[in-house]
C-alpha cells in the first residue's frame, strides 16, 4: 500500500497557532484597526480648502496617493504631479499637513469610527493570554490619539507596551524601522512576535524585520500583493473562530 500523504496546516490554522503562541502582537493603525482612510481623505480635502489651494483628491487618486507612505510625502507626490506652478517648500507641506492632522482629530471627534469586526475580541483575548500589546504605524501620534482615545478609552496607551509613530523613525514603510523600534521597546525577538497589517507596504515592512505577518483585507488594499503573509482575511474575527 502507498503511503498516505502527509497533511497540511491551513494558513488560517498556522495564523491561529502562532497566534496564541506568540509573546507580543504589533498592529498597523489605518485600515487594520479601524477603517480610516475616508477620514483621512476628508481631512486631507478640508485642509486643501483651508489654506487656499484648489485641490481635491477623490477616491482614485487617494487610491494611488496611498501607495506613498506618510502624509506629508502623499503631498509633496501630488504637488510633483501637477503641470504648472511652482513646487510647494518643505515649510508649506509641513504647515499644511498639521492642518490636515487638525482636521482628521476634528472630524474623528464628531464621527462614528469604529474598530474594525474581531478587533476588541483580538486585543482582549491578547491581555488574557498575558500577551504584549504594540502599535507600529506610519501615521502621527495625534492621529493615534484621536482614533483610540475614542474606541479604546482615555487612557488607550497604557494598554500597549510600545507605540511606535510616523516621526519616530527615520523612514516609514514599506522599510522596517518602525518595526525594529517597536521589537526594541518590546526588548523581543522578531520570532516572538506576529505583526498586522492590511497593505502591501505594511506586510513588506513586517516581513523585512523579520516578523511574520497576518493580512487583514481594507477597503483602499484589498487588491495588493500579499506575497509572504501567514495568512490573509477579510476580517480578524475569522482568527476568533
């Protein structure tokens, strides 16, 4: 008689086993915990309006804009891709990108910005496990600040081990530093870990320092290359099962 194959482990069944067993989780912020980016685009579009520029991105372009990590990078893109006038300076793109970071906390503020479907059961399944909580992202403090404050509570921070920004590190995803800062403050090896991602830059830039990486699909991603991931779903409650 032939010998009966061996069998596999699912991707989801490894996602859930590395999961339970790993010592600290690190989360991406927009479009993993929370679906942001239509915020961030309002934002974006109020602070055009605000300081005088006739600019607009609809969802197509902010679709493209999204593949350049960092807000004050989306915008100096885009100025570079206009056909005329002279290129905006470094001190206009950054007073015009703290105008937009006032607006996105205005506009989270006065929304309904839930965490995305299987988030809080993750993070309290997390604590109960004993497991180390960190934030990795390419978005501001503020930003940070103006989405957990309101869906996890005034004192969010105490709940993860290590936050990790924009201005943090020198150079935002798809690169790994925002990684390699959150495994030192964690003092873990990246083996010890499991990051979460929803685009192709975040999962580069987990798997670039070593973490292994779940995907869960956004609403600008879900089309990227996830290559390399441990496991991709649509939405992290199928890791709850």
């Amino acid at each position: 008689m032939s010998a009966m194959p061996a069998a596999t482990t699912s991707p989801l069944a490894e996602a859930r086993r590395r999961l339970a067993e790993a010592t600290a989780l690190i989360f991406d912020i927009d479009g993993t915990l929370a679906e942001t980016e239509e915020l961030h685009r309002a934002a974006f579009n109020e602070a055009f309006v605000q300081v005088g520029l006739d600019w607009h991105w609809g969802r197509r372009i902010y679709r493209d804009l999204l593949r350049v990590a960092g807000g004050k990078e989306r915008i100096r893109a885009f100025d570079q891709m206009r056909r005329s006038g002279p290129p905006l300076s470094d001190k206009a793109i950054a007073e015009l990108h703290q105008v937009k970071t006032e607006r996105f906390a205005a506009l989270m503020a006065a929304a309904t910005c839930p965490l995305r479907p299987g988030v809080h059961t993750l993070l309290d399944a997390a604590r109960a496990r004993g497991q180390k909580l960190a934030i990795a992202t390419t978005t501001t403090r503020i930003n940070i600040d103006a989405l957990l404050e309101k869906t996890l509570g005034a004192r969010w921070e105490g709940l993860f081990a290590a936050v990790v920004a924009a201005d943090d590190v020198p150079r935002k995803k798809p690169a790994p530093d925002a990684y390699f800062e959150a495994l030192s403050q964690l003092d873990l090896p990246a083996s010890a870990c499991l990051a979460f991602e929803d685009s192709g830059n975040g999962l580069l830039s987990a798997v670039r320092a070593g973490i292994p990486c779940i995907v869960t699909r956004s609403r600008y991603f879900s089309d990227d290359d996830f290559t390399g991931a441990l496991a991709v779903v649509d939405e992290l409650t199928e890791l709850c099962a």
